[in-house]
C-alpha cells in the first residue's frame, strides 16, 4: 500500500483500500476508478477465479503487484489465462518504474472500449495471433514498442505483418502502434498533473515524438487535449479513421 500510494501522489491519484473479497468483487462492478490493483498472495484460487469471471462482465484495467510465493502463484496463472491483468512482482530490480508505468499508463476503459468497436470488423479480419497482441495492447497499455518486435511476438516477418495489415484494411501497422501508445497515455495527459515529458518518457518516446502522434492521430496536441479534453467516443473515432482511411 505505501509502494502503490507513493507513485500513486506523483500525479494526483488517490487510493481507496478494499480490505476483503465481498467488497473488492463490488468495487469491479463499480462504473468509477482508474485501475483495480490486486496482491495476488492475499487472495485465493476460488477467489481469484471469482474476480476474473466478473472482469468478463465489468472490464476494468487489473494491475497485480505481488511478491514470487507459491500462494501468489496459483492465482497469478488464473489472472494470467483468463484477464489482462499487466503482473508487477515485488524484490525485482525494476519494481518501482514497472508498477509506475502500470498505474501512469492504464488505459481510460471508455476510450479502449470505443476504439476496439470502431474497428472490431477490420480486427476480424487478422491472425487471432496479431489481434490477440493488439486487443491486449489496447486493454493493459502495454505493448510492442516497434513493428519489429510484433513480429518476432507473432513468429512473421516484418513484410507479413504489413501484408496481414492492409489486408484487413489498416493504414499501416505504425498507425495501430502509434493508436495504443495514445490509448495507454490519454487518461495520464487528460486526468493528471503529470509533465507531458515524463508521461512520454513512460511511453517510451520524447515529448517531441508523442505530441506528433497525438496531433497525426487525433488533430490536437498533448498540451492542448489537456487544456480542453476531447470525449473519448469522439477520440476513438478519429482515432478509427486514420487508421482506417487513406490520407486524400
């Protein structure tokens, strides 16, 4: 709880404890709150099966943060099979700067939602290998940094990714990486006090590079989408055209 509610007043957050598994099964349900964080040694196999199923109805970002036990390991794998929980694990050289991009970049439920029905037919339309990537992507904020890496995650070349791409009627596959990397980062830059810097330094770019996919993607830059946010029905779609919609 210090670890979370540290970085958590980096950039305003705040935390509300939910001290058993009746209470954290409500909260699933609950329309508000950015991100659900589970320590997956604090709850049982049942339990843990009990919260994936409600997942399935109330979709919410799940980041699990927890030490390497064997009681913790039962119900990671069931989070692991059956959600898009991203896994954070105590005692690791990187804990601090993974939880932190866990909890910066968790995605705004009503922008991925949107996004993912504005192009669900062109996502029929690829390798479950590939959507799969891409759908999870969208869901945790965590994804292939380079097309590059999609490939080698998707066991295809580069230039069967593309082939794959167009023909399921994207743009390019540049766009879709650059769609997520928008996703992951619009709660941060709308809701947060956080420098935009930083917030692209978590995306893994520079202010420069972030706000050029910001204004290509969606016609605004960072700076002023924070000043005067867009809905997220209206970013999906614009989102949703670019990717889809060749440049006249």
């Amino acid at each position: 709880m210090q670890i979370v509610s540290s970085i958590a007043a980096g950039y305003g957050g705040r935390i509300n404890p939910v001290p058993d598994a009746r209470q954290l099964l409500a909260a699933v349900a609950f329309p508000h709150g950015d991100c659900l964080v589970i320590d997956p040694s604090l709850i049982t196999s049942v339990i843990a099966e009990t919260i994936v199923s409600a997942l399935a109805k109330f979709p919410r970002p799940v980041v699990a943060f927890s030490g390497i036990t064997t009681a913790a390991m039962e119900s990671v794998v069931i989070l692991a099979r059956r959600s898009q929980a991203r896994f954070v694990f105590r005692g690791v050289p990187t804990e601090r700067s993974a939880l932190e991009q866990a909890l910066l970049l968790t995605p705004d439920v009503k922008l991925r939602a949107a996004l993912l029905s504005e192009i669900d037919a062109h996502m029929a339309r690829l390798p479950s290998v590939i959507a799969d990537r891409l759908r999870d992507a969208f869901m945790t904020g965590d994804g292939a940094r380079s097309l590059d890496t999609l490939a080698a995650m998707t066991g295809l070349t580069r230039r069967g990714l593309d082939r794959r791409f167009a023909g399921a009627g994207f743009v390019s596959g540049k766009r879709l990486l650059d769609a997520w990397r928008i996703v992951a980062g619009y709660r941060a830059i709308t809701t947060s006090r956080v420098p935009l810097g930083r917030i692209a330094r978590v995306l893994g770019c520079t202010t420069r590079v972030m706000d050029a996919q910001f204004v290509a993607m969606i016609g605004v830059s960072c700076s002023a989408l924070r000043a005067q946010s867009m809905t997220a029905e209206d970013v999906a779609r614009r989102i949703a055209r670019r990717l889809t919609e060749r440049d006249g």
